[in-house]
C-alpha cells in the first residue's frame, strides 16, 4: 500500500513538472529618455540634405527621393508637435526643397526657437528579402540622418533612423528574373513616403514614452491555479497574497515556482525591483530558465 502511494505521488510530480506553462502578456510602460523644456519649446524644421549629391540621374527616382526626404521632414513635425507645449515651425519648402545654409544661430534667434531639427541625409531602397514557396519577397529601405542643434547653434544630437518594411511579392520564376524584373524606387513613391515615416520615428524614438509588451509564462501547477486566474483578471494584489505563502515551502521548486510567478506580478505592476528581487529568489531557490530569461529582461527594464 505505501509502495502503490509513493508510485502515485511520483506520478503526480511527473505530470505536474510536465505540464505545459501559461503565458500571460505583460505590458511595461516606459517613459521617453530625453526631454524638452517643461515650459514651451519652439522646434525649426529646416533642410541641410543636398539631394544633388545622391547623383541620381533618372528624374523619376529622384523626384521620389525628394517625395520622401519630404514626408520624413513633416513627419517629424507631426512628431514633436504631438508633445505637450512643443510648438513647431516647418520652414522647408516642399516644391524647391533647396538646403538652407543659414546660421542655425541666427535662425533660431529670428523665430525665438529653442532648437533646430535639420535633415541631413535620406536614402532608400527596394531590395529583395527572402524567397520561399515559389515566391519571392521584397523589401523597402530606408534611413534618415537629423540632427538636433540648440538655439546657440553649438550643441546638437545626432538623431539616427532606419525602416524595413514588407514591399511586394511576385511569383519566383528563376534567380535571373528575379535580379532583371523586380520592383523599383521610382515606381513605389507611396511606400518610400510611408517608410520614411517609419524611420523617422525611429530616429526620435527617444523623445517619446513607449510600451512593451513581454509573453511571460506561468507555472500553472494546480496550487497555483487560483492565483493565475488573479493575474489573468489584473487582481494583481488577490494574486499576490495567493503566491507569497508558498515562497516557504518546504518544496525548494513549489517556492521556485511561485516566486518566480510573484516576480511576473510584481513586473505587470510596474514594481521592476520587486520583480527583479523575486526572480532572483526563484533562481537561488531551484535554478529554472524562467527566471534565467526572465532576469536577463528585467535588468534592462
């Protein structure tokens, strides 16, 4: 009779360390790295990009170009004047798009700016990405290069984006074909403007807050069912006060195990220390690769 309840509770801690995880989602908010005045701030919009440099002989693909270097400029208008008490004055002419050679210095004590934003460079492309299942897929490329100055016209901050974007698809006829007929600049005006928005927004993305979301598994041992459902339902105090018995479990995995959930609680509550704290108790208590990954994360939170 002892022999046949051992067996079974063997079996029960098979099952149980086989069972597959739960995965919640785990939203992080994070706030912008850099910052204007609190007070208003009056941001010029100007063009230092040559376009005559690129040496682009077809007119087509160079009036693209410009379409783009364009759409990056006022997309980045758009961008900072999103902010609160940003104010935003675009003195690019769209039509000319000459390069303003003026003293930043001067320009910005003419319109009583704090800064400047100048586009320097923007280049793109179409290329090939991948071919699969008789289908060849292609990509848009694109890359911008603003700078920041302040008002003095001294101090700037190089602001570097790119995008890649899913272009197109066309059936895959042979590798020469597809080198000789694929898509090209001057005929996707559309998307290069649309990623040149893209990699504009990569260029500011520190000015902006921003949210990550992480897919983070759960053990969802029977114990733990309660407090899961507390997660899933964000009753993250209920779930709390479910877990923390266990973290004195005389079990060295059943107190891994719900520290390491703890940790996923106290991550959805925006308490990253906690989280960090907890994760690690979970490691020294039974090493897992939970709280392996999910400390590695955490420390760059």
């Amino acid at each position: 009779m002892k022999l046949l309840k051992s067996a079974c509770v063997i079996l029960l801690l098979f099952f149980s360390a086989c069972t597959a995880p739960l995965y919640v989602a785990v939203p992080v908010d994070y706030t912008a790295k850099l910052n204007f005045r609190p007070d208003s701030t009056i941001i010029i919009l100007i063009n230092q990009f040559d376009i005559n440099q690129a040496k682009i002989t077809n007119k087509k693909k160079l009036d693209v170009i410009k379409a783009g270097a364009v759409a990056a400029i006022k997309f980045a208008g758009l961008e900072f004047s999103s902010l609160p008490h940003v104010k935003v004055i675009n003195l690019v002419d769209s039509v000319a798009f000459t390069v303003n050679t003026d003293s930043v210095k001067l320009t910005a004590s003419k319109y009583h700016a704090n800064y400047l934003l100048a586009l320097k460079s923007f280049t793109a492309d179409i290329g090939l990405s991948d071919i699969a299942n008789y289908t060849t897929y292609y990509n848009t490329n694109t890359a911008v290069n603003f700078v920041l100055y302040e008002s003095n016209g001294i101090y700037h901050r190089n602001l570097n984006g790119t995008a890649v974007d899913a272009q197109s698809e066309q059936p895959y006829f042979g590798l020469l074909p597809t080198l000789l007929i694929h898509p090209t600049v001057k005929g996707n005006k559309q998307s290069i403007k649309t990623s040149a928005e893209h990699a504009t927004e990569n260029a500011l993305q520190d000015y902006f807050p921003y949210t990550i979301t992480h897919n983070r598994p759960l053990y969802n041992d029977a114990i733990f069912l309660p407090a899961i459902k507390e997660i899933q339902t964000g009753n993250f105090d209920k779930a709390d006060s479910l877990l923390a018995p266990f973290l004195q479990d005389k079990n060295p995995q059943i107190a891994s195990k719900a520290a390491y959930n703890l940790a996923v609680v106290y991550e959805s509550e925006g308490d990253i220390d906690a989280a960090i704290d907890l994760a690690q108790q979970s490691s020294d208590k039974y090493n897992n690769e939970f709280a392996t990954a999910i400390l590695a994360e955490l420390k760059e939170e």
